[in-house]
C-alpha cells in the first residue's frame, strides 16, 4: 500500500480524514475505513466513491507554476530528482500579473545570478524581450542593473516549452488543498489535490504566490480572487494554519491596462531601450542577433493638479483609507491615492506606460497602481496628458494574500517546523519575479540535496544578491512584501551584474545545475579575461612625445617614467578603450570582456578593500551553531537573546549577530558558551569551533 | 584596515613599567609601525650611539616568538619617539590569546602608557573589546573549561559596566551629536540610493553642490565631536598637570606640597629632577595628575637634554601648565624665553616661588616691570584667570608655607568645573571604543570630501556607508534599514 506509484490506484474505498492518508498511519486506516460509520459528515457526498487515489511517488512536489515554482522544477529536474509541478490553469505559467518587465535594479543582478547558476529566468526572457536597458550605466559598474520589457504571453509559452522538454519533470493542472504531514515527527509525506488524488513525496516546496485566501479590492468592491481573475487557493491557507504554521497578510496592487490605439502618443515622450540591447543569459553574450532586434518603445506621462483633485474628493471611497483593507503594503509600491496623501506638496508624479507585448496593444500603466472605484479611476485616468481618451482593458486593483513569516524559515528555505517542506517566492514575504525565481532555485536545490543527504547549499552576503535576499528574509522578516535593492548588499562593490557569472557559474556546475556545455564556455571567456588582465598589468608605455600630448588631450599629466598600461587605466580620465592606440600587441577580445578588464584594473583598490571587509564577515559566518542548540544552556545569555536565538535559529555566529536585539555582548557570549558546548562534547581536545567543522 | 586589537594590559595606577599589548593577525605589522629598534634618537645624542645598529633590517616580523628587542616606540605618523620601551614577540598559537601577539613594556607614567596604545590605534588597531583578550584565550583553547564561565561573567561585567557609561553618555550629548552627523550622511545616502534605484525618476537627479555642502558639514561636526574627547579623558582620568620651570625653582616642593609626601628628590643641586615623575592625587574630590618635569633649561649634558625632551611632550600631552619662577634660578630674559615658548592653546597658571624669601620682594618688582609688559598671554592660556576673575598674574606662593598655595587649588578645580560639566553644545565622549570609531569615520570623511569630484558614484555611496557604520556602532543604528526608511519617507518612487 505504502508507495504506490502511477494514476489512480484506488484506495481500499471509504473515507478518512486527511491524517490517516499519511503513510505511518495506514493501519489505523484500514481499521477506520472498514467500520465505515466513522465518516466525516463533509464527506458523505462521496459515500460511493474512493475516498483518494495514488497519484504517484516523487522526488520532490512543487506547489504553484509561478517563477518560484518553475525555477524550483527546473532545478530539481536538472539535478536528476523527479518532480511534480502544480498550477491551478497551466495557460498562466509564469505570468507577469503586474509589471510587464524582468530584472531592474538589484533584480536584474538577481536574474544575472540565477542564470550563472543555470536557471531558467535569464535565458527565456531574452528571447521574449522587446526592449532592453542597462540602468545607471554612467554611475559605476557596481549599481548597472539590466532590465527588460517582456513580451508576457510569448515569456509564458517559452517557460512551458522549456519545461515540458525536461525529462523527469511532470506538470499538471490541479489545485492542491492539503498537505499531508506525518502527525508525530512533523514530516511531510505528500499532497493531496481538489480531485481528491494523493501525491507522495517527502519533500514539497509550496510556492503558491499571491494566491492562498487572496481577494481582490477594487474600491467598495471585493471579491476572492488570485491575481489576474485567476481563481484563489481557498483551501491550502487553512489547511497550512491547521498544522501549526504561522501566515501574516500582505496586499499589494497594481495598475489599469490600456489599449494603445487609444493613446494620443503624439503629445507624450518617447523613451527608447538601448540602442544595442544587451542579454541577461551568459550565453547570449556578444549575440549579434539579439542586439539588432526591433524594440518597442515606453511613453512617459505624468498626474497633474486635476489627478490630485479627483483622487483627494474621493479618498473616502478607497479601501486603502475605509479601513477595507488589513493586508500591509509595500512602501516602494504605493498606490497613486497613496502618493497624493503622503507627498500632498508634488505637484506631479512620473507615468511610465509600458508595452507588454509584440502581439497586443495592452499597455501597462506604470504610475497608476490604485485599488480606488472603476468610475475614480476611470476619471484619473483621463486626467493625465495623453490619456485623455485611453480605453482601459483591465482595471487596476489592490490584492490581499495570506504568506509565511519568513523567520519561520531556515536558510536552505525549509520550515523551521516541517520536516521536508519549503517555501518559495511571494509565500515567503517577498515580491517581484525575480526575487521569487532566486528562492525557487534555492528551495529546489536544497529540497533535492536533502533528499540526498547531502551538504545544503547556501549562498551567503558576500557571494550573491540571492544571499543577501534569504539571509535578510529568514534572520530578520519583513513587514513589508520585500523587494530587492542594491543598498541592501553590504558587499555592492564585488557582486555586480557583470561578474555574476565568475562569483557563481563554478559553484553551479559543481552542483550539478550548469551543463558542461555552459561551463566550458564560461571557462574560455574566464582565460581570456585573465589572460588580458595579466597582459595589461605587464605592458609598459614609454613617456614618448605622442603618449604625452594624448594625455595632455585627455586632461590628465604626461608621464615623468615609462609606468604599465593598468596604471594608465586607473586614471579616471582614461579607459582601457581610449588606450587602444598605445597597446598595438593587444588581442582581438569580445565587448564583455573588454569591459570587465576595464572595470577590474580601474577598480582594483577599491574591490581589494571590499574583499578584506567580506574576508572579516566570513570569520563570523564559519563558526557553525549546531542545530537546535540549547541557549539556555548559556550561563548569562540575556533572556531576549535567548528567545530571539532560539525562535530564527541562525546557523552560524555571523548570522546570530544580523538578528534584531542580539547585541555584540552577546554574540561574545554565544562564542564563548559555544566552545565551553563544544568542549563538553569532545572533552579530551581543545580544538577552536572553527577547526572543528574542517574536521567535519 | 589590519586585524589587530590592543588595550594596556596592566592595571592602572603608579607602577614603574606598564605592558601595552597587542594581539591579532596583524599584531606584528603594528609592533613594525610604533616600534624601532635601538637607541632613541634625541637629536645629538644620536652621534653618541650612531653605527651601532642597522635598523632598516630589524623588524618584528623577523622576530621568532618569545624573542625580545630593545628599541622605542614611535607616533607611526610623525616618528617623533615617545619612550624607550622592550618589546616581546609571541608567535600564534604560543601566546595568551593564541593569536600573533606583541606585548610592549614602557616606563609606567601613565602618559607614556596612553601614548603608546594611541600609537597602535593610529597604526590600524582598534581598542580591545570588554574581556577580548580572555576571551579569545579562550576561544584559542588556552584556557580550561573550568574557566569559561568565569570569562562569561568577565564579559557581562564589563558590558554592563561599559553599558552603564554607554547609558550615561546616549542621555547626554553624544547620542544627539552623533545622531545629528548620521542624519546629515543619511539624507545624502538617501539621495545617493534614489538616484541609483529609481533612475528613471525625475527626483532622482543630484544635487551635487548641495552634496558637497553636505559632506564638509558632516565634516567639521564629526571633528569638533572628535575634540571633546579631551573632556573625557579629563573626566576619567582627571586632570594632567605639567609643573615647568627653572631648576630649583621649587616645582618638586609644590609637587611634594601639593600631595603631603616626599615623592620626589628634592635638592638644591639645579636639575636634579631628571625625568618626568607623576603623582595622582586629589583635589576637593577632583582626580589630578601632576608631573613634575626636568625644566627648560638647555643642556649639553645629554641626560638633562632627554629630560628636557620628555617635558617638551609632557607639555604636549597637559591639561594645565603651572610654570614656576622663583627669585635667583635664572635671568629675567631666559623667563621671558621659556614663557614665550609655551602654547598659546593650553591654560596656563604662573606662580612666583619662594615668597618667604628676603630678596623675593625685589625680584617680584622687577618681573613686574621688566617682564610682565613684554608679555602677551593668548584668552586660552588664561582662562584659569579668566573664570575666577581674579588676580592677574603671577600668583605669589610659597611651597614652604602652608595655606599660600590655596589660591593655586582653586584655579585647578575652577578650570576642571569649567571643563569637566558639559555646557550646551558640549559634549563629553569617555570611551576609547567610541573616539576610536569617530576618528575612524572622520579620517574617512576627509578622504571622501577630499576626492569627491572624481568619485563613482557607486564607491561614493559605499565610502560614505563605511563611514555612516562606524558612527552607528555608537549608537547602534542600522545603516541600512535607516537609509532604505529615508528613502522612501522621502521620495515618492514605485510603481
């Protein structure tokens, strides 16, 4: 009975609730179904009916085909684990709900990050990008963030494609409703569907987005819905609650879509993509067919005195300020009702409207986000420049969600409670695609190494934005849903977009997610970069008469000595580029590589003082807290340190010290009553915490 | 920045040698940044022993652990030698702390003592936490488990006692002042992340002048906050006070006087004091340290031109200079030669000696005549004067009689009343953990304004963070959390 594989094995029939479908409690059940009369009274309906069917034994279960679950399926595919893949209508897999855009600032690194990893994200929103910018690409390597304009019905056909080709990899279309959870141990077992069919695998990663009790608001309208009039999970938010785990309400929201043709575009400006788009995929780099295709252009608008007066006379019929709405907002992604009471004083606010595909006129309107009536945000609508005629398509509004406390989470993105279960993506607090698609890697890898019984896979702050997003999630939880930004990265200098893939595409490829192929791509632009950087370091430029009236041209000093061409780079009037004409032995490079020799000479000192700073902080994180260890055992441990300890149960020092009210007194004492544990444990040495997990 | 911490090891008080030590990675790059081998260089004195050493290959890198070497410690930016000192190399991990140590023995005044930590501060150390050294010993396996809870209640003492001084100063002044920098480095911050996370944003443009203002603003308060540390070293420490003066004057009798013992030798051979010698004692409750120092005189005698040296920075480092003359100890113009020579920016008391002399009557007629109308005292040097109102000077005393020296008393208390209460702006900085993070970040800062037209805008941001951390140590701020929270209190950005 125990393990049964394959569709529709019939169970013995009768009914029983959802504990005795649990494995370790198949005795029990057979008892149960045959005295009959114990049936739950929600369940006699099905009287005549098995009570489940088996539908199979997996690996690894994802709930939710958002960006979190499909990266997580694709992870746990590629590292040969067999996954079930769940969504409640498959014509909306990996849907833009909101923003028709991918990557931005901090998540465009973030997207770069998943690709050297070998996700998916990056790869498949190249081809579905209809206009691309680097942002800040004159501020500093450090914050250029790649973002694009995504053809959402074309991303959402290539990320199903994709899938579907994947061996190993089962998708269907069923709502999940329960988990089943071994009662005792608090270990998962599997899931069972609302066509009353059990699924069993020890591991399930729940990535169900914005849809577990979600409703939507739209003035002194409500209604339970997902996002875009997608049906809500009703059942799984309460079926998680009855095990223990602890939700919190977020809301968030978003804007009317238009029609184009209705939009006067010849008053408004026009803002283009780069003229040479870039890729987020390492493996579209230097591309030349990604760089010519036709882009589509944004127009920007902006609210006027005539928006702020429709939205001021009508404040008392938003739900934000009736009172409608519990759920707490972003502050990064206010509504326009939002922005008129907090900043009463600007006489505009920015409208960016936005394409969202090649084969459609919809246009989003960025700016505009409201969950105010149809009629308040209809008006508002056609106050602004431009959209004095738009015709909407789909009204703005606000949703409301149920979602974990991510502090209940570990950094491997298991439940701090149940055994084999992870959250992944909005579930866990966050918002954005990006930020989902990062932890649905995470959560997929580390499900599957699990499984294995293996190491898991962290990434930490000084390796990865991936990090600094999990690490910020489980240690210190959000009020907030939590949007990436680079300011969050105490490390911004070494984790930029362009070195994404030499901070991570070899950690990838040792687990098991980068193909050979990618990896011995990455390893042939990695030589020639270092090749180029040892070249530069070591080529001499002589004070010759044209050396010095180029500088002089340059507005800098001529030379006094012959001094090296890295030298000459560090100016900050000059650039690898300009010094071409004195580098007559230098070797035909890609662009990319050019750039990163460029970034590496001129910012050496700099990246050099960073990497002595993340050399300090990684002391704090090797020291290994063992799991579920006793504080109390701590002579003089505050009380609140405890609790705090106790509760995010941080796996290393340096983790312990990033928890609120933790202070540095006592992490000295967590060091100490550390090895007085360690040497309790192994009396006879006296080896440092550190030595000891070498050892290990 | 060098991984390294160091506090003086031994405990306060008078004692003839104090240990400074230094422990941590980079210990020994510090002992090669205050420490020289061989004599002390003092000006001609260096003849006398030059050729006997090749400095430039002794280091204390090269030193094997347990190795000793003779030599002095220096200030690692100026050079300028501050005691001869034995330094003592410990290689990891056979030290107390398991970890490169250098322990570094100096005479015991406890000025040469303050220098020489500060010496290893400004070579890159940082001051040791409450308990680091046992601590770490611990953590090293150099202490037994036996003692671990005893470190734990070492360090819990020293939190809560450092925590209570903490509470004291975050009422004050210090938390508001430090406050008032981060939110002028926030606001810039804030404007900094707008423009880097939302750049399509019309709000998002700098305003690069008004940045600038900004930044020579956080500046100059970071420095005038840096200056009042000498308030709390005053306040902890007490009051140093240099006694100056001709040989013979009698400033080992006012010293002797002052603290009721025969500290000193006192003779009337000129120039018997020959090194500087420290006496703490109290006035009405108020902690003070007298120095009685070797006098001015120039010498050819090269011990009593170290002594004249070594006054040279006892006057450096004072709080208040007592300068005494007394009748037949030196001509009118060499007074005049020696007053003049005292900073301009230090309190300074003038006392006539030896009052109870015969010929004392003519000599204070002549100082008044012939030298008190050459005389320019800046407001600094008389504030003493300034607050009591009294007297102008000299003030007549005699150490051989007992009361005469009441008036002196006073004008050290007023002076310390003066200083040692914070006034409205003031603001009194006690901990050496919270000047080292103000100096650190005003450094910083100056690097900052210094290059702030050629800097990326992405390093720009992140010095300024590194600056901004070291000031929220302090106060425990969360830089982060605090500039994501102005941006968007400020800004409005998003979708």
């Amino acid at each position: 009975m125990p393990n049964t594989t394959g569709l529709a094995n019939e169970c013995l029939g009768g009914t029983m609730d959802i504990n005795s479908v649990s494995n370790s409690n198949i005795e029990s059940e057979t008892e149960r179904v045959e005295a009959g009369k114990k049936m739950p009274a929600e369940q006699s309906l099905s009287h005549s009916v098995p009570s489940y069917f088996e539908g199979g034994q997996y690996d690894v279960i994802v709930i939710g085909t958002g960006h979190a679950g499909c990266e997580a399926a694709a992870a746990i595919a590629r590292l040969g684990a067999s996954v079930i893949l769940f969504g409640m209508n498959l014509d909306t897999m990996a849907n833009l709900p909101c923003n028709p855009n991918i990557g931005g600032t901090a998540k465009g690194q973030l997207v770069r990050e998943i690709d050297a990893l070998g996700g998916i994200m990056g790869v498949l929103a190249d081809e579905a990008t209809i206009q691309f910018r680097m942002l800040n690409s004159s501020k500093g390597p450090a914050v250029q963030s790649p973002r694009a304009q995504i053809d959402r019905r074309r991303y959402q056909a290539l990320v199903k494609a994709y899938l579907e080709k994947i061996p190993n990899l089962h998708i269907r279309q069923e709502e999940v409703t329960e988990l089943i959870v071994e009662p005792s141990k608090k270990v998962v077992e599997g899931v069972r569907t609302r066509l009353n069919v059990v699924y069993r695998a020890s591991k399930v990663i729940v990535a169900t987005g914005t849809y577990l009790d979600a409703r939507i608001i739209i003035g002194e309208t409500d209604f339970p819905s997902g996002p875009d009039n997608q049906f809500p999970a009703l059942d799984l938010g309460k079926n998680l609650r009855s095990h223990g785990i602890r939700m919190q309400r977020f809301k968030t929201g978003t804007p009317v879509r238009i029609n184009l043709n209705s939009v006067n575009t010849e008053i408004l400006e026009e803002q283009p993509g780069d003229p040479l788009p870039g890729t987020f995929s390492f493996l579209n780099e230097d591309d030349p067919a990604y760089q010519s295709k036709p882009m589509i252009p944004c127009w920007l608008s902006w609210t006027n005195p005539t928006t702020h007066s429709i939205l001021e006379n009508n404040l008392s019929r938003s739900p934000l300020y009736s009172g409608d709405i519990e759920g707490i907002g972003p502050r990064y992604c206010p509504s326009v009702e939002d922005k008129i009471v907090r900043f009463p004083n600007r006489e505009r606010h920015q409208i960016f409207i936005e394409p969202t595909g090649e084969d459609t006129s919809e246009m989003y309107v960025q700016g505009l986000s409201s969950s105010m009536p149809v009629d308040v945000q209809t008006e508002v609508l056609h106050s602004v420049k431009g959209l004095e005629n738009a015709v909407i398509q789909r009204m703005g509004y606000a949703i409301e969600y149920d979602c974990f406390f991510p502090t209940d989470l570990s950094l491997t993105l298991e439940h701090h409670d149940i055994k084999g279960l992870y959250g992944a993506g909005q579930i866990n607090g966050t918002s954005g695609y990006e930020e989902a698609a990062a932890q649905g890697l995470i959560a997929g890898v580390n499900a599957v190494r699990s499984l294995r019984g293996e190491a898991p896979f962290i990434l930490d702050r000084s390796q990865a934005y991936i990090g600094v997003l999990i690490d910020d999630l489980v240690t210190k939880g959000t009020s907030e849903p939590y949007r990436m930004m680079t300011a969050r990265a105490e490390y911004r200098l070494v984790l930029r977009q362009d070195n994404a893939d030499e901070r991570l595409t070899e950690i990838g490829y040792e687990l098991g997610l980068v193909d050979p192929v990618r990896y011995h791509r990455f390893k042939e632009k990695i030589n020639a970069q270092q090749a180029e950087l040892k070249r530069v370091r070591g080529v001499r430029i002589r004070p010759t008469e044209s050396v010095g009236a180029f500088l002089i041209d340059h507005g800098t000093t001529p030379l006094k000595g012959s001094v090296t061409l890295a030298e000459l780079i560090k100016r900050p009037q000059l650039d690898y580029e300009v010094l071409a004409p004195f580098d007559p032995e230098r070797p035909e490079l890609s662009e990319i590589i050019r750039r990163n020799v460029n970034i590496q000479i001129k910012y050496e000192g700099y990246i050099e003082m960073e990497a002595d700073r993340v050399r300090q902080f990684k002391k704090m994180e090797r020291k290994r807290i063992p799991k579920d260890f006793d504080y109390q055992t701590i002579p003089g441990l505050r009380l609140e340190a405890i609790q705090k300890l106790a509760a995010i149960k941080p796996e290393s020092v340096g983790q312990a010290s990033r928890i609120s009210g933790v202070s540095p007194a006592d992490i000295a004492v967590l060091l100490v009553g550390l090895e007085a544990f360690n040497r309790r444990s192994r009396p006879t040495d006296s080896l440092d915490i550190e030595e000891q997990i070498s050892n290990e | 920045m060098f991984d390294a911490y160091a506090a003086i090891s031994t405990p306060p008080g008078q004692s003839g040698l104090a240990v400074i030590r230094v422990a941590g990675p980079d210990a020994h790059t510090i002992g090669d940044r205050v420490f020289r081998f061989g004599t002390m260089n003092i000006g001609n004195v260096n003849e006398i022993n030059s050729g006997t050493v090749d400095r430039a290959i002794r280091s204390v890198q090269n030193l094997a652990g347990y190795q000793a070497a003779f030599g002095y410690v220096v200030d690692p930016d100026t050079e300028e030698p501050i005691d001869e000192a034995v330094l003592l190399c410990f290689r990891a991990p056979h030290s107390f702390t398991g970890e490169d140590t250098v322990e570094i023995s100096v005479h015991g005044g406890g000025q040469v003592r303050r220098r020489t930590l500060a010496a290893c501060l400004q070579a890159g150390a940082r001051s040791a936490e409450p308990g680091e050294f046992t601590k770490n010993a611990f953590l090293n396996g150099k202490l037994d488990l036996a003692q671990a809870e005893a470190v734990m209640e070492l360090i819990e003492a020293d939190t809560s006692r450092s925590a209570a001084v903490a509470l004291h100063q975050l009422q004050g002044g210090l938390s508001k002042a430090v406050r008032s920098i981060l939110d002028v480095l926030y606001s810039i911050m804030s404007e900094l992340e707008l423009t880097i996370e939302y750049p399509e944003y019309e709000d998002s443009e700098l305003d690069f002048p008004s940045i600038k203002r900004r930044v020579d603003q956080a500046k100059s308060e970071l420095e005038i906050l840096r200056s009042g540390y000498r308030q709390g070293r005053i306040l902890r420490h007490g009051m140093t006070v240099a006694l100056v003066g001709p040989p013979n004057a009698g400033k080992s009798s006012l010293l002797n006087r002052l603290s009721g013992e025969e500290r000193s030798i006192v003779t009337d051979v000129p120039g018997t004091t020959r090194d500087t010698i420290e006496l703490d004692i109290e006035l009405d409750g108020i902690p003070v340290r007298l120095i009685d120092t070797a006098g001015l005189r120039e010498s050819m005698d090269p011990i009593e031109r170290l002594g004249v040296k070594r006054t040279k920075d006892t006057i450096k480092q004072a709080d208040l200079i007592v300068g005494m003359v007394a009748p037949e100890t030196e001509t009118i113009d060499d007074t005049r030669l020696w007053l003049e020579a005292l900073p301009q920016d230090k309190p300074f008391i003038w006392v006539a000696n030896k009052s109870d002399r015969k010929e004392f009557a003519d000599y204070f007629q002549q100082l008044k005549a012939d030298l008190l109308p050459h005389l320019h005292f800046s407001d600094a040097q008389m504030i003493c004067h300034d607050i009591l109102g009294e007297t102008y000077p000299p003030l007549v005393i005699s150490t051989r009689k007992a009361g005469s020296l009441n008036l002196l008393k006073k004008y050290i208390v007023a002076l310390y009343d003066a200083w040692g209460s914070p006034s409205e702006e003031g603001v009194i900085l006690t901990s050496e953990r919270h000047y080292d993070a103000l100096v650190k970040a005003s450094n910083q800062l100056e690097f900052i304004a210094e290059d702030i037209d050629g800097l990326p805008l992405d390093i720009f941001a992140q010095s300024l963070k590194s600056v901004a951390e070291q000031l929220a140590l302090i106060i425990g701020d969360k830089v982060t959390d605090a500039v994501i929270d102005e941006v968007f209190s400020r800004f409005c950005v998003g979708k």
